[in-house]
C-alpha cells in the first residue's frame, strides 16, 4: 500500500509564528493556494481512501487536495489532530519566552520531554496518531493509496516512529505547508518512506520551506 501523509497549507498564525495548538484557525488565502496547487498535483494520482484531522486546515486541504470528484472519500479521525499546547496556544514564541523559558528551551533541545502546560506530550500525540494511521489504513490492499491530512507535530512523530528515529529527533527534518511524504509497504508496521517533505507544487528546489512555530 501507498500512504500520501500530508501536512496542512498555511495559516494566518503560521504566518505570524504563533503557536495554534487544537485552535481551529483556517486557512489563509496563501495555504488555500498551496492546497489547490497540491490539488493539481494528485489530480492524476489514483486515492481510494482519505482521511483528515477534524481541523478545518487540515479538513480543508484535504478537500482542495481531492477535488469535488472525490470527495466522497473524505473522512476525518480526531487522533491525527495536532498536539494541545494548552497554555501556549494562540501565544508567539517570543510571548512564551518571557512567560516560559525554561520550558520553550527544553521544547526547542528535548522535546521529548516536555508536558505542555494544559496540554499533551509528544508521547501522547504519537500512540493517538499511530492509532489513528493503523485504522485510516485498515483493509487497504497492496496497490491501494491513502491520503492522510494531519499537521506539523502529528506528521514528525508518525515519521520518527517509520524512520526508527526517538521523537527527540523530531526537529531533524522538515515539513512544510501542504507537504507530501511517500510512504509504502505491505502495512503500516513495514513502511518505507520514499519521499520525505515533498512540496515541490509551491517551492522551488532550494525555496523557503520552513515554519515559525510548533
């Protein structure tokens, strides 16, 4: 089977580099254009299931990724919402420095470590999303592909765990808006990742792909 993990399109606290958490902030007219622009680019590309965090910037890159022909494929878990940052959420990274420090500085070198104020840890987010990639692929056969539409921190932890990599080393790679990552395999416990941060629809080679805020 073939799983397409995408994250989300932009944002206007993405754009800003603050931190949404489960707030559900939709999409700015910059992540509505990624979203269509992902759309064009599977447009040919066979999907015969696909499922969404409940988040209307995931829910809606989902739709644009689809198209209105295939929307009936379109299903949402609640476990591959991105991670509650409780306290922190709709705050700048500038904002939790001077409430927070101590913790914004193990988030940025341990992150594995830290329980947000309120909120979830990383460990948490990776047994809620694994769970919910194991159901989204349930049943799939060996020439079936799924669409999986979730955000930043959901999509890092689920790689680690494919990768073999400790969630700590979840800041060693990027995701960017609308990105895609390749993964096949007979399930999802022998995946391979055969692309990792594909956002070649909206950036260029060596562009600017990163976030301002996690």
């Amino acid at each position: 089977m073939r799983i397409l993990l995408a994250r989300h399109g932009e944002t206007p606290w993405n754009a800003e580099g603050r931190y949404q958490g489960q707030i559900d902030i939709p999409l700015s007219p910059v992540g509505e254009a990624q979203a269509t622009a992902l759309g064009q680019r599977l447009k040919d590309v066979r999907i015969d299931r696909a499922v969404a965090s409940p988040l209307s910037r995931a829910l809606d890159t989902a739709r644009f990724a689809l198209g209105d022909t295939r929307a009936s494929l379109l299903t949402t878990d609640a476990d591959l919402q991105e991670i509650a940052h409780g306290e922190w959420e709709g705050l700048l990274a500038s904002e939790i420095q001077d409430k927070d420090p101590a913790r914004l500085l193990a988030w940025r070198e341990e992150p594995d470590t830290v329980l947000m104020p309120g909120g979830e840890s990383l460990r948490q987010v990776l047994d809620r999303s694994w769970r919910g990639l194991v159901r989204a692929s349930e049943g799939l056969g060996d020439a079936d592909t799924l669409l999986v539409v979730a955000h930043d921190a959901v999509n890092r932890v689920l790689l680690c765990r494919i990768l073999g990599l400790p969630i700590a080393k979840l800041w060693t790679f990027r995701q960017a808006p609308t990105t895609l990552n390749l993964l096949e395999g007979p399930d999802v416990d022998r995946l391979e990742v055969v692309r990792l941060n594909d956002c070649a629809h909206h950036t260029p080679f060596f562009g600017e792909a990163k976030h301002r805020a996690l």
